[in-house]
C-alpha cells in the first residue's frame, strides 16, 4: 500500500495536470469496461401526457429505496404481456 501511495505521489508531482486529466479519463473508461454489472433504465412517465409508467411502478415496488438510490442509470422499453 505504502508503494502505491508512493507512486501515487509522483505521478501528482511530476506529470502536469492535462496529462493526469487524459490519464484518470481513460483509466476510468478501461475500469468501466470491465465491470462485471450492467446499467438498466426505466423512465418515469411516458408519452406526451406524461402518463406514469407501469413498468416503472412495479419495479419502484419491487426494489427495495437503498437499492434503488445506488443505482447508476437504468433505462428499457416496457413490452405487452411481459
């Protein structure tokens, strides 16, 4: 741990900050890229008259608020019968 604090201190030492912006960028894109979770979305209301989703209901029942609210994104289309 004391050699990655270390290394973590000169890299914020010595490279200047657009380099460690582009680095932190893309290291965040590579460790997106291999989480094992997915990101799914439900919109709220649907349609012009803003009419509250079913889909979006039952999964706001289903879930329970702390699960929920640690959710990144979730997003799908509700299908008939399904």
């Amino acid at each position: 741990m004391a050699a990655i604090m270390f290394v973590y201190a000169m890299f914020r030492q010595y490279f200047p900050p657009q380099l460690q912006d582009y680095i932190f960028r893309y290291g965040k894109k590579l460790s997106n890229f291999m989480y094992p979770y997915i990101h799914v979305t439900f919109d709220e209301f649907i349609g012009e008259r803003m009419k509250k989703s079913e889909a979006f209901s039952a999964i706001q029942n289903y879930l329970s608020d702390k699960s929920s609210a640690n959710a990144k994104r979730l997003k799908a289309d509700v299908v008939k019968d399904s």
